[in-house]
C-alpha cells in the first residue's frame, strides 16, 4: 500500500485481501471509525481525476486500489 494522504492508502490487492482486510479492520475500529474499500477496474481508474502532484507511473498496473479515511 502507498500512502497518498495522512489516512488515505492506494494499493493493490485481490478480493481475497480486500475481504480479510475488511475483517481485520471491523475487528479493530471502534464504533464512531470506518474503513471504505473501493474496488475499481483499470479502465475506471485510467479515467480518474488527480488535482495536485502525485507519481502515476507507480500506479499503471493495478487492478484493486484501496483508500481509507
């Protein structure tokens, strides 16, 4: 996972990791936390939008992103 904001994180990761990590987040956060997973396809992350500078390059080959706040 990279760090992109001081609680937000991109990454790859299979459904699989994604479904265990969601687990492990639920067994952790306390009521008032939450966690959001948000599976995207290459094409549908191709098209994002990014304000600011950030290292794409890194990024091309991904298949599942995930971000949290």
């Amino acid at each position: 996972m990279q760090r992109i904001q001081k609680s937000a994180f991109i990454g790859e990761l299979t459904s699989n990791k994604a479904e265990m990590l969601a687990l492990e987040a639920k067994e952790i956060l306390g009521e008032k936390d939450c966690v959001f997973v948000f599976p995207t396809c290459k094409t549908c992350f191709e098209s994002k939008l990014i304000v600011g500078s950030f290292d794409q390059e890194r990024l091309k080959e991904r298949k599942y992103f995930i971000s949290g706040a």
